[in-house]
C-alpha cells in the first residue's frame, strides 16, 4: 500500500494464493471495471486463466531471494525452497557454499501440489520452508517446521506498478482507437463482420447484428460455430465478392475478403447488404439513364447550318435513314452525334418506334450487359420478380443509339456482335432467345480503327457497325455556323431567361470565329448561356466580354497557342494584333524566315521590317 499511496494510484488489496487468490480476483474484477491485475508467480498464473484483462508479474528478484534464504539460515540447517513451476528453477550449488547451508528446490503448479510438496518437505527432514506466500509459513508451521516469506522490495513492486500503468495507458490508447474504428464501422451502409486468424469474431456492425440476428457483444471472441448456423453458413462462403446468400429469409449480397501481407495472414472481412438495398440502387441508375425516355426529340430540320459540308451530311444521312442497315457516326464530343441519329430515326419507317439511347461509358460493364439485354427472374442477386427486358427488347421496332461504343468491354462486344448478326437477344439466366427487330446506331469520338490493330475492338464488329458511315464536322470546320447557331441559342436562352439581350457584340462575335471550341456546339451553347446569364441589359458589358473570353480559353488565349490552323490573339490595335500574330506564327515555322514569309504571303524585306518595327530578335 506504501508504494500505492506514493504514486497516488487506486489500488485494490485482495490476499490469497493460487486458486483461491484467483477466483477472489475473477468475483471483484466482475463487480468493477478493473484495468489490470498486479500478482506474482503462480498465483499470477492462475489469475490469468479466469480473467480477460492485463495481469502484470511482479516477480521477486534473486536479492529478496537470497534475503529471505539467509533468514532461513539462522532458523535451521536444511531449507526447504517452494518454486512455481512458472518461475526459472534456480541452481542453488553455488549458493549453498556462500551461504554454508543445504537448500534443496520443491516445484509446484497449483494448491494441491502445494501442500504434497510442504508435506515432502518434511518427510526430507527440512527444517525451514521459504516460499512466497504467508500460507506456506502457516502450512509449514502446522507440522512442526518454520517459514520464510520472500518479500518483494520496495523497487521491485515500484517496477511492477510502473508497468502496470503503461498496461493501462496502452490499453486506453488501444480502447479510443477501437471506439473510432467501431463508430466508422457503424456508420457504413453495409454490414460488417470481423474475424480473426484464428476464426474468432473481432467485430460485427449494428447493420450486421440486424442482418445475422445477433448482438455483437455475445458473439465477440467467439467462434462461427458457437454463434449459430447462419454465422456459420456466412463462413462457408467462398472468397470474392457478389456472393450470394439466404440468412434469416432475407436474400443478402455478401462480399469476403482476406486481410493478410507476404508474410502473414490476419484474418477476414465480410461486408454484406440487402438484395433489396441493391434494387434501390439499380432503380435510381435507371430513373438517372431513362430521364430522356424512350421518344426522339430532333429530326434534320432541327440542325442549324449554312454549311455546304453539314448539308451534305443532312442529305447522305436522309439517304441512310431509307434502309436498315448499321449507322457509324463519328465525332468529337459535342458535335452533334445524337442529334443525327434521332433525325436518322424520325425520318425513318421507325419513326413511330422507340428510340432507345444509351451511353454505354456510363456504366459498369455488369450494369450495362444486364440493361442491354435484359435477364430473367432469379438470373443474379437482385434480379426483380419476373425479370427486365433489356435496351434491345425495348427498342423492338424502333432504334437503339449505342453512344461511345468503344468503351465496351471485349467480352460485352461479342454478345453485342450476335445481337447485330443474328437480330435476337438472350436474356441474362435466360435459356431460350427473343427476336428482336431494331435498327442500331452507334457513336464514337475515338479512332476505331486504331483501337482494332491494338487488340481493344473486335475487328468483326467494327465491320458490322461501319455499313453505313457519318463523320461529323467539328465546329471549327463551320465557320459560318458559328455566328448562326449563336443566334440560334441566343433566342432560345433569352425566351428561358425572360431577357432581350440584342445580339452578340461585333468583337465578342470576332473572337468566337478565331476560338477552337474544342467542345464543338455544345461548348457554343454553353457560352450563349452564360453570356445571357451576365448581361444585364440589351447589350452585354464590355468586362462581361473580357470575362467570357477569358473563361472559354484562358490558356490558349494568353499563350498564342496553335489550334490546327488557328490562332488565338488578344483584340487590341491593330499593330498589336499584327505583332501576336507574327510571333504565334514564327513560333509555328520553328523560326524560319523563309518558311514564315512565305506562310505570310510576303517578301523577305517586308518580313524584316515588320520585325524590325516590332522589334522582334
């Protein structure tokens, strides 16, 4: 208590020795909330199989034993020394020769053998007893020999006391660490279920318990086995994810997973969740990816243009829309690539069907083969009553626009060449096929043809797809359209907007006929949107412009960069537009004078004295 009180520490006493010093500890450590238990020896020993907290030794050292051998000595000749069998044996050879006394070793590992060694003690004629409890003096004493208690020194329970405050320091460090995990854990949708190396359950989730029908603190520390059956079945599962289980009537989605290194296994982790959960979710993509229904909105009058190029393509593709063979179209995003295929599609003998689109780098590659052709009742976990018609089924008489066909997986890309060859689908889990009759449309702003010599698109369906071929314009090639279709939108946004903005400015209309708008019309849209949204009256504000310009290609703008055959130049003096102009073009030759005078349409002298005047190097 000494050592206690001057290290201000709360200590509870409790004597007694073995298993009886244990059980008196396991029947406090249940009344409290103990965070570890100071013994020594045995009686340590025997605390550790009945409680589940820390339990520090304070084991004597070899002074407090040769302290208490020498005390032995001046009461008789023979000595008897009681050891635990937890502790190192000791060889006393040496020290009977120092000490001029015989001391002979009587190992114990519990009360019973205790007292047969006391008793064996005496049967060797020992007249001394030195052990490390006060029972064993009184034991000894009960026939006729004396007893020593091995106290432990003042610096020994010191120590001891000192670890056992690092015991609980960590212990607490380790508790808040867990508090923080299980509460993240808890907050995750899914349920969660923890185990260790050895089978055990480390931690279940509140979502978890309500999943499995248990309570995570009578399962922690125990086995699948002990639990109960569905914990058991939760085990038999193989390893991966989108396993699929019945627990509790409820059909449950289960992933596994093994925690280990190179080195070393740690255990597992299972995360699980409703079938029902997963519809939700599945419903919700849907709703996102049918917003735009199943009806064509455009036909060719709907294209703005007085370009002879985009004209050309109306009519080429007023010819393809006659016919029901596979359309191509190719472009770079934002030119117009659904707008053509609906038009194709409205002036088509399907125009009363549906027209089903979809982007197909949208989804996962799962998602996408399941809404493309459908699946039957039971065919995956979540797979609703009845079954879904797929994107194919659903367009029956009508189109399916396939944009961005050359993300698809390979392996979608097969099934989706039989679809086009054969004209029917097999749904997911299904066992027989479903005609189908629909003309396809695909879309691309990729290469395909070099994605097919690279091994990433199957070279039969790029065939099957390219029958009939659209290759749409970028808006930088439809110089003319630029200030049309400005006009165009400017009308539509000022009717959303309730505005009356007048037109476009002549030097704002100056710098979208020199802009790349790498975003094509979609892009020109946006800009019309924006420039409404900002103009506060009839005529846009002269900063509003400087804004605009700045938002759209900052970087090109302020760098001169090259845009294929265009350049980018601040609107200023005439002389300083010249002067933009030389240099972004000099830049472009590489510093060539012939090769710049030339790209100028002008003679070497006139070149050297605009360089001059511009004081170019």
């Amino acid at each position: 208590m000494r050592v206690s009180r001057e290290k201000k520490l709360k200590v509870t006493i409790i004597e007694g020795v073995l298993e009886d010093a244990a059980r008196r500890v396991c029947e406090e450590v249940e009344k409290a909330d103990y965070e570890v238990v100071v013994s020594r020896g045995g009686t340590a020993a025997a605390i550790r199989k009945v409680v589940d907290i820390p339990v520090v030794t304070a084991e004597f050292n070899d002074f407090d034993l040769l302290r208490a051998l020498w005390e032995a000595k001046k009461q008789g000749g023979k000595i008897a020394y009681l050891n635990s069998a937890y502790r190192d044996a000791y060889e006393f050879e040496d020290l009977m020769d120092i000490l001029g006394v015989e001391v002979k070793q009587y190992v114990y590992r519990n009360s019973v053998e205790f007292n047969q060694q006391i008793k064996k003690a005496f049967a060797d004629n020992a007249q001394v007893v030195v052990s490390g409890a006060e029972w064993g003096q009184k034991l000894a004493n009960s026939v006729g020999m004396k007893g020593v208690i091995i106290y432990s020194s003042h610096r020994t329970v010191s120590q001891a006391l000192e670890r056992a405050e690092e015991v609980i320091s960590i212990r607490r460090r380790d508790k808040e660490y867990s508090r923080r995990l299980s509460t993240m854990i808890q907050a995750v949708g899914e349920g969660v279920v923890c185990i260790d190396a050895l089978g055990k359950v480390l931690l279940v989730n509140e979502n978890a318990e309500n999943l499995l029908g248990i309570k995570c603190s009578e399962v922690i520390g125990k086995t699948a086995a002990e639990v109960n059956k569905s914990f058991t079945n939760l085990l038999n599962l193989p390893q991966g994810s989108g396993q699929r289980c019945s627990i509790n009537g409820m059909d449950l989605v289960v992933n596994r997973v093994a925690v280990a290194d190179r080195k070393r296994y740690f255990g597992e982790v299972f995360t699980m969740q409703k079938v029902s959960q997963l519809q939700q979710l599945e419903q919700k993509i849907r709703k996102e990816m049918h917003r735009k229904g199943l009806v064509a909105r455009f036909k060719f009058e709907d294209i703005v243009t007085q370009e002879k190029l985009v004209r050309d393509l109306i009519e080429k593709a007023k010819n393809f829309a006659q016919v029901d063979s596979t359309v191509l179209i190719i472009g770079e995003s934002g030119s117009g690539k659904e707008l053509f295929a609906q038009s194709i599609h409205q002036a088509s003998a399907r125009a009363n069907g549906p027209f089903v689109a979809i982007n197909c780098a949208a989804l996962p590659k799962e998602l996408l083969e399941s809404e493309l052709f459908g699946y039957e009742e039971g065919a995956f976990t979540g797979a609703r009553k009845g079954g879904k018609p797929g994107l194919f089924e659903l367009a029956h008489n009508g189109t399916i626009f396939l944009d961005e066909i050359g993300s698809i997986s390979m392996e979608l890309q097969a099934r989706l060449l039989r679809v086009l060859q054969e004209r029917e689908v097999m749904r997911i889990g299904g066992d027989s096929v479903i005609p189908v009759n629909v003309r396809c449309i695909a879309a691309t702003n990729e290469n395909l043809q070099q994605a097919v010599k690279e091994g990433n698109f199957r070279h039969d369906l790029y065939f099957r797809l390219n029958v009939l071929k659209l290759t749409l314009p970028p808006l930088r090639k439809r110089p003319k359209d630029i200030p049309l279709l400005a006009g165009h939108f400017l009308k539509i946004f000022n009717q959303r907007f309730g505005k009356h903005v007048k037109g476009v400015p002549g030097d704002l209309l100056a710098w979208m006929n020199g802009y790349s708008w790498p975003g094509n019309v979609r892009e020109l849209e946006n800009f019309i949107e924006r420039m409404v949204i900002m103009a506060s009256s009839r005529v846009l504000d002269e900063k509003w412009i400087r804004q605009l310009i700045a938002e759209a290609d900052e970087g090109m703008i302020q760098n001169d960069r090259w845009v294929e055959d265009r350049i980018g130049v601040r609107i200023g003096t005439l002389e300083d537009m010249e002067r933009q102009l030389i240099a972004a073009v000099n830049e472009r030759v590489g510093g060539n004078r012939s090769d710049l005078a030339k790209l100028l349409g002008i003679s070497r002298t006139t070149l050297w004295k605009k360089l001059n005047r511009n004081d170019f190097d």
